[in-house]
C-alpha cells in the first residue's frame, strides 16, 4: 500500500473517530451516564417531604384495572388534579410488586436521564442556529448544564416531585412533536402533539409553557409572513383550549367539596392582605428570588413561606435591586436581538412565561416561593448560559469542553449540587441543613415539628416501642411547634401539633383544650378535627366523637383515619349495627378503595348486616 493511501485512510478514521464524538448519540451516553453520576446515589436515600401525599394515596387504590381508573376520578392531595403523576406510582408498583423509596428514586433519575435527553433533542429541533454542529454542542451544553444545577434537586431527589420531571418530560416532548410537524409538513404529528401535551398537563399544570414554546421558535427562528403568524397562533391555541378543555370535563365530575386544600397567612403574606400595590411589591421580590436561584447556586431550603420573605414596600431595596436587574436583562436581549443574537429575547420571554404562575401576581403561591417552580423555567437560563460559552470559546466540537472558565463552572455547579443533595438523604438531614436558615418561617418549623412528632407517634404503636427514643421525638417536635406559634398563632396545623404533643403525654384535657383552638381558627380543617374527636373518645365522651368523626367522614375523599376512629369507636362501644350501617354507606361511595376493604374484612364484616343491606 502506498504511503499516500495509508495517509488517505489514516485521516479518514480519525474523522470517524471525531464524528463520533461529535454525535448526537455519543452526546446522549454522556448526558445518561453523567445523570447517575450525580444523582445516581439518591438510591440510597430515604422517604422524604411530602412524599406521604403519593404513598397514602396509593393505599387506597387497589392493583386492579379498576383501580387504575380510579385514579382520574380522584384529586391529588385533596388540591389538584395530576393523575398521570399517580398513575406512574402505580406503575411502578405493580412492577416492583411494592412501593419502596429505593425502587422510587431509581426512577426518579432514570426519568431525569429521559429529560435531559429529550431537551438536547428539543435544542436541535429548534434551530437556534444554521450550523448544525454549533446547535448539537449547544444542545449538549444545555443540557449539561440543566444536569448539573443546583436548583433541579429538589425536583430529583424529592421523590413526590416526579411531578416535576413527568410534566417537563411530556411538555418537551409535545414542544418537539410540533416543531418537527411544522419543519417537515408532517403534519399527523400534531396529534402526538396533542397527546404528549394532555400527558404533560395531566402531570402537573407548570407544563403550559412548553407548549406555548414551539409558537415562540417559530416566531423567532424560523422565517414567516403575517397570516403565518396568525395560522400557526390560532392552530396551535385551540389544541391547548381542547386539552385544557378535557382537563375541565374530567375534573368537573370530582366532589369540589373533598378539594379542600386552603392556604393561609403562614404559606404566603399576601393572605386577607392583597391589595394590588401589595401584589406588585411581592411579584417583584418573587422575580428577584427566581433570579438569585439561577445566578447563585446556595440557598435553596425545603421551604420559605411567612416571615422568611416578609411583604416589603413597593420600592424596597431588594424591589429596586430586582427591578433594575430584569430591567437592564430586558434592555440588553432588545440590544442584541438588534444585532442579529435572538436568542437572548427568546429565553428572557420564555423565562418570564414559564415563571408566571409561580409570580404571585395573579394568585397567591403557597410557600412564596420554591426551587421546584424554577425548574421548567431554568431552562432558559441554560440555554442562554451554553450560548454565552459557545460564542466565547468559538469551538463548534466535543473539544469545548476542555475551556477552563467551562470546566470552572461545571466543577462549582457539581459541588454545590452534591451539597444540596446530600440534604435530601432522609428528613433528619434536611432539617439539620436547613431549619437554622429558616428561623422566620412559620411553615418550615411546622413541618419539621410534625415530621418528629408523627414519628414520634408511629414509634409508640410499633411491637418493640422504644420510648426513650419516641420522647426524643416528642421534645424536638414540640420545640419546632412552639417555635412556629411564637411566628404566628393562628395556624390550625400548628395547634393541632401541640394537641398531639398532649395526647403522646396522655394530657387529654390539655389536648382537647389546643384542639378546639385548631378547630376554631379553621373548621375546615379536617385532620384536626379528626384529633378533637378522637380526644373526646379518649375522655368518654363518645357523642361528641361522633360529631366530629361524622364531620369529617362525610368531606373525606376516601377511607381515611376518621371513618377508622368511627368504626373502632361503635364496635368497643357494642354499637355494631352502627358500625356496619357506616360501612356499607363508605362501601358504596369508595367500592374500590383498598382500606376500606381491608377493614370490613379485619373486623368480620362477611357474618353482618352489612351485605344483607339493599
């Protein structure tokens, strides 16, 4: 072979090789394995907040193809409508045979992995520019740089927030099935539109933006005359009309009455007080939150809430800072839209339509503010950050990544990502991290405080009951209950926590006492109701339990602790015929409803009145 030919052959494999690298598949490799990398050891980690929202609610719903039904006939959490949220648990239940947190954070990541994937695929289909080499390392370093922020734990590590990915996932999804329907007149791919958008939004609401996305690229970058716009506009409103639509019907038929989910004073301060000046002020101290969650990669906390953000004056300080800040981001995307880069006005619109609900302008947020509403918004920020690099380093190749302000960032994102995850290793954890930053927040001592306490709580009715540990419980919980009174004294939850601190001490007296408190600062509120009448139950006084039993059972989307109490109440009372009147009334409202099944049989229901009723 002559030494040209073997020169000749030599340059073609090592352009084999660079292409290679430069792939789109070798990018999503690196995407999937740099997901596990970080986020990989969230196996390990324990059930976290507001993770009993998914797993009582699972209780409830049986293994059947019945009771995959039920989950679009019910609410989630009593406060919203996200079955496609349950429905994978329930997936994933029957699956793993059983509901465990290692098998949960699995999929967790492993859908992140998906998501990262799906948004470098949306990147590319967007055509932020006309070399394809320069938008498939773009695509990567977005995503990339989405993998490695900090503000995304939250959502990853918090096994309830599947949410989150599920409803990104789809919407980006949609977003990529639109674009492509668009660029390549292929246009039955408007119906995979459509369904990946009900997907998304039957996960979580949040996913509106990305369908609004695709309109916005084409608008952007792509080139089209008026009555385009128009078309292109008003097709693609009445696909979001229709599936909002749908959403309507199916939740029209669901009991408004069990959506009882109410915020108050200690979830955000524009509660009894939102005057417009008032609701401007805090949307703009929102704005400023959002942006130092993007620009700083510290200070994320499990909650925030009243008083941690107080309500300032309209030309605060932080309000002036915030202010000039969007201001002067504004004026520079108009700047440079000017100079031919569209791209900065584009992710400043999207950043600021994909962050809208979370605003407290058109409703209040509870919490104020949180990390995990930032998630699908962040995006923009890591596109604006990878274009930034990429014009930088004028490298359009895998070799980017070898830029030290590049690598900079990363190994500083990476860092801060891996602290904050850590807190997420169980409750304990987190609470340890974050309370002594959140010393102002009614909610955030709630919530620790009650996490000790029903633990507390659950350890005393386990066999091998430690007390000693149990009343380590009591006293830390009660020290965070205490702590959340002395913000704010008026919080139903926060009294009921004292309540049960009593009731562990077998103070009934005491208890009923905190619980008619609870009750009266909220007579919605049904847990602490719950807790009044089983106080009484516990002084004898079965009428009044009654009451309060019925109260609650009657507003109850589902077999829950009350209509329990009930029953135990009748039976250790020789009222058995009551008991199995009540039980035939719950069977015929929750037919399904694994508990309440479990229970007739517990108590021998098969030898009574109850199946012999008509």
């Amino acid at each position: 072979m002559s030494k040209k030919k073997q020169t000749v052959e030599a340059s073609i494999q090592k352009n084999k090789g660079v292409d290679f690298f430069n792939s789109s598949y070798f990018h999503y490799i690196i995407l999937f394995i740099g997901c596990w990398l970080v986020y990989g050891w969230t196996i390990s980690f324990e059930y976290n907040l507001d993770d009993d929202y998914i797993l009582y609610q699972l209780k409830t719903i049986d293994h059947t193809s019945d009771g995959f039904t039920s989950i679009f006939k019910q609410w989630y959490a009593n406060a919203d409508y996200r079955p496609i949220t349950i429905a994978s648990f329930w997936l994933q239940r029957s699956f793993f045979t059983e509901i465990t947190a290692s098998s949960s954070h699995f999929l967790n990541v492993l859908l992140f992995g998906f998501l990262l994937i799906g948004i470098y695929k949306l990147v590319v289909a967007s055509k932020f520019s006309e070399d394809n080499n320069a938008l498939k390392i773009l695509a990567l370093l977005t995503s990339i740089f989405f993998l490695v922020h900090p503000n995304h734990v939250s959502v990853v590590a918090n096994v309830k927030s599947r949410d989150n990915i599920l409803s990104m996932l789809f919407g980006v999804l949609a977003a990529i099935q639109f674009l492509k329907a668009y660029d390549l007149k292929q246009y039955w791919r408007f119906l995979l539109f459509f369904i990946f958008s009900m997907l998304a939004l039957l996960s979580k609401l949040d996913a509106y933006s990305l369908l609004i996305f695709p309109v916005m690229i084409i608008l952007f970058f792509r080139k089209v005359n008026a009555k385009k716009i128009i078309m292109i506009a008003g097709f693609s409103l009445i696909l979001i009309i229709i599936s909002f639509s749908i959403i309507d019907s199916l939740t029209s038929k669901l009991d408004a009455n069990l959506r009882h989910f109410t915020y108050g004073l200690p979830e955000n301060p524009l509660y009894n007080n939102d005057s417009f000046l008032n609701k401007i002020s805090l949307t703009i101290t929102t704005l400023f939150y959002y942006l130092k969650f993007l620009i700083v990669p510290f200070g994320y906390h499990f909650y925030f809430g009243y008083d941690q953000i107080p309500l300032t004056s309209l030309f605060s300080l932080i309000n002036i800072i915030s202010l000039t800040s969007y201001l002067c981001l504004f004026a520079g995307s108009i700047y440079f839209y000017q100079k031919g880069y569209k791209l900065y006005l584009f992710c400043f619109l999207f950043f600021g339509i994909s962050i809208a609900y979370a605003m407290n302008l058109a409703t209040p947020v509870a919490g104020i503010i949180m990390d995990r509403y930032n998630f699908i918004p962040s995006l923009a920020f890591c596109v604006c950050l990878a274009f930034i690099f990429l014009l930088i380093s004028q490298k359009v190749d895998i070799s980017i990544i070898k830029n030290k302000w590049l690598i900079t960032l990363l190994l500083i994102y990476i860092g801060c990502t891996a602290y904050r995850t850590s807190a997420w290793k169980d409750a304990f954890t987190l609470f340890d991290r974050d309370i002594p930053h959140l010393k102002n927040s009614v909610n955030a001592n709630r919530i620790a405080g009650g996490t000790y306490i029903h633990l507390a709580l659950d350890e005393e009715l386990k066999q091998n009951y430690n007390k000693p540990l149990a009343d380590s419980f009591i006293i830390k919980g009660e020290r965070y209950a205490l702590a959340a009174a002395g913000i704010y004294d008026s919080s139903a939850q926060v009294w009921e926590l004292l309540g049960l601190c009593d009731l562990y001490k077998r103070n009934n007296e005491t208890a009923l006492e905190k619980f008619k408190k609870c009750y009266t600062v909220d007579t919605t509120y049904l847990s602490g109701i719950n807790y009044l009448g089983f106080t009484y139950w516990n002084l004898g006084r079965i009428d009044s339990a009654y009451y309060y039993f019925d109260y609650v059972i009657k507003r109850e989307a589902y077999f829950n602790y009350s209509a329990n109490n009930m029953i135990n109440m009748l039976i250790k009372n020789n009222r058995k015929q009551e008991a199995d009147s009540i039980l035939f009334s719950l069977q015929k409202r929750f037919p399904n409803d694994v508990r309440l099944l479990n229970k007739i049989q517990e108590i021998g229901a098969n030898n009574s009145i109850l199946f012999n009723q008509k």
